[in-house]
C-alpha cells in the first residue's frame, strides 16, 4: 500500500522550503519527500510504501518530525486540510463568531469558509465592497480615511474590519483591501499589494504583504494570509489586551 | 483559427478523470484534448484547429459528446468560467449596476464576478447572509416569511433580491437561498433544492433547481444557474414589463 501526507505551510517561500528540506528530498527513498506548490501555498507531501497503515505511519512519523522541527513555525496544517479547516476549528472552539469585509478578495474568504458544512455557526455574514461608497455605506469607513490613505491602506483595513464587527455584531471582524491587478497599480501602490486586518474589542492588527501572480492568485494568496493571520491572532489570545 | 471548449468537472479526482478519457487524451490528434487542475476543480480542456468558428465546433462537439457519456454526472458546467464572462459583458454594455446576495452560494457568485477585471465598474457589492437574522438585519427580509415558508424558498430568494437591489441602491438585485449539504436536507427539502431570484425595477423571477453532488459541487451549479438566469433576464429585456 502507498500512504501519502500532506503539510500546509505559510509564510514561507516555495524556493526557501525546498532549500530547507533538499536534503530529506534527495536521501529519502522510502518514504519520498515532494514539495508542491499552487494557489498560494506551499506544501509538502511525504508519501510511503508499505505493507499496512501502521508500517506507513512508522515510515511517515520520524521524517514528519524531522520537518517540523526545521519548519514548523511554518506548517498550518496537514493533510487535505486547507488552512481554512484549521481556522474554522478554532472557531468553533472558541464559540467566537466572525464578521467579513472583502474588498480584493471579493467573496473568496466567504467562499471558502462556506464550503466546510456548519461554516453558519460562526460566520455572521460576509459583504464584498468593492467600490470605497460601498465601504462607507455598509462597513462605515469614513471619507477622510479614503482621502488621507486611500483605500489600499492600513487605516481602511482597519477601519473595515471594525466596521463589519460592529455593523454585524460580530467578535471577530476580518477584512482585505488591496490591488489584484492587473490593472490599478501605481509606483506606490503595486499589484499585489494588500492589507489584511483582524478586529476584536481587545485588539486591532493590520498586515502588509506584497503578492506576486495573476489576479486570481493575489485572490487566494489574499484569502491564504487572511486566514493565517486569523489562526496565528486566535493562537495568541485574541480576548486577551 | 484555434478554438477551445473547457469542461468543468467537481466530485472527482483528477487521475480517476485522466483514467476514464485517457485513450482520448492519446488518439486525438484535432481536436486534442488535455486535462488541466488546480484549485480544487478539474477541468478538460478540448481545443481544435480549423478554418471557422463553425468548423470548429463541428470539430469540438462529437468528442465532447463522447466524454459527457463517460463523464456527465461530474460536469458542473462548460466554459464556466465563460458564463460570467458574458454576464458581465452583458451588464457593461447595458450600464446596469448589480447587487448579490447570496446564502447558499457563499460568496462564490461575488468571487467569480471578481476574478473579472473591473467588475466594480457594475458590482456594487455582493453579501454573503448565511443565517436567517442576517438575512434580516442586512436584506430586510420578513420574519413571517422564514415563517411561512422557511429560509429555503421562492419567497425568501425573491424578498433577498429585491431587499438587495434597494438597500444597495442597484439596478438589478440576485440571490440564492437552498440547501447544499451534507447535512440540512429533509425529504421536502432534500440537499440541492435552491432557489435563485433576480429583481429588478420592472421584473422579479425566480427559479427552483434540484442539484445532485457534494457541496462544493452544488456550490458552483447555484452560481453556474445565476449567471445563467441573469443572462436570460438580461436578453428578455430586463426593464421592461
């Protein structure tokens, strides 16, 4: 039998993983180490052959272990499960609820969120605005937050996140605004750049990333981070000053 | 000229896929055919070289007809990502402003809307209203109407889009509500049964559908079903009575 498993990584460029681990990729024969890569995330299938599930497993342990003492500030996750999965956990967990702003991620959060069944537990509601009146009229960012930064800002992100927690009664409020291109970007402002902030009565924070790739990729990366950031805020005790 | 056809597949695996149309893949030589994936979705793309657009299809269509047969219960749409293509074709050309609200679909319509450059030049936002209160509080749909005919319903989508094409100030508004599963199924609301309604000043439509298929698969048949009726509305003339 053949068993694979599947780490998630973030955080973490493709070409460093790879550097990390080349070693374990090219002097393992049984189990075999691959990266993969795609949609903006990076992962690491460990695949082995043996007679039974335990044998695999006793196969797979001791290189899984290897792995994350050298990149497990990195791994989210392993197996089939997205990152999404693992903060969907965590929620459920908490008993926390969780509000979402969009603007260039444009639904993809929501939608991912939505394909784990019970997604309706936690997830107040989720509004895509795109357009800087849509901001103001359904998440209450203010004008001169628009005129002062502009909507790719720091302060938009921020004042969106706590916008759509108020707004929806929500603990948690999440939020993107940024340039999927490939139009839209100026010397200042590039394609890909992108803030993503987490709101909750204790605590604001706010992420800069500059993503590279197509639109729908700076989407995914976007809704990737998001997440990532999520999980690494609840880690960290998001009730807590 | 050259000219493809890709099929989009949900609810199987891309090497079982590779597997069933593989003779196909290897005999083909105009057209030809090949599998692409990525993101969860696994997609055939058919792509024939010929003199015309009508030469073309006549190339495209009989090896098309011939994996629907092998394949059918797995495709969830053809060119999809075309569909919303031509729906926001559709709407810049009319000048019309849109308006989602989506339930059952979760976010995937406004997603896909935005994987569209300039898509805000039309979307003026999209909301993902999961629970009945959000519904509510966000749409302003009636608490006798959850009442009398439960969240999943004609009346429901037609109050969702009509409350979504008001509040946000649209032209036209669009919504789904149903049931994608696993769980949340009953024998008179089976896992499936969505209802997707369009709304406009002139116009309200609705229509129910029984999709077959794991969630994210029904997922993507709800939005592949809204672009379609949106297309419709939009060619029947939508401001008129």
């Amino acid at each position: 039998m053949i068993k694979s498993r599947v780490l998630h990584l973030m955080g973490i460029g493709e070409s460093l993983v790879e550097e990390k681990v080349r070693d374990l990729i090219h002097t393992q024969a049984n189990p075999t180490l691959a990266p993969l890569a795609g949609c903006g995330e990076v992962r690491l299938r460990i695949t082995a052959k043996a007679e039974d599930d335990a044998q695999a497993d006793s196969r797979i342990s001791p290189l899984e272990a290897e792995i994350r003492r050298r990149l497990g500030d990195f791994i989210v996750g392993a197996d089939a499960q997205q990152i999404e999965n693992t903060v969907s956990h965590m929620l459920r967990e908490s008993g926390l609820t969780l509000a979402v702003a969009e603007s260039c991620s444009g639904g993809l959060i929501s939608h991912r969120l939505t394909n784990i069944p019970g997604a309706s537990d936690y997830l107040v509601a989720g509004l895509v605005c795109y357009s800087n009146p849509a901001k103001t009229a359904l998440l209450g960012v203010k004008e001169e937050t628009f005129a002062a930064h502009g909507a790719v800002s720091e302060a938009v992100a921020l004042e969106m996140a706590e916008g759509v927690r108020k707004r929806l009664k929500a603990d948690i409020g999440l939020s993107t605004t940024g340039i999927a291109g490939p139009t839209g970007g100026r010397p200042a402002k590039p394609v890909g750049l992108v803030y993503i902030a987490v709101s909750s009565v204790a605590k604001k924070v706010c992420e800069e990333h500059r993503f590279r790739g197509e639109r729908e990729s700076i989407k995914h990366q976007t809704a990737n981070a998001a997440f990532n950031l999520l999980r690494k805020v609840l880690e960290s005790g998001l009730l807590s000053q």
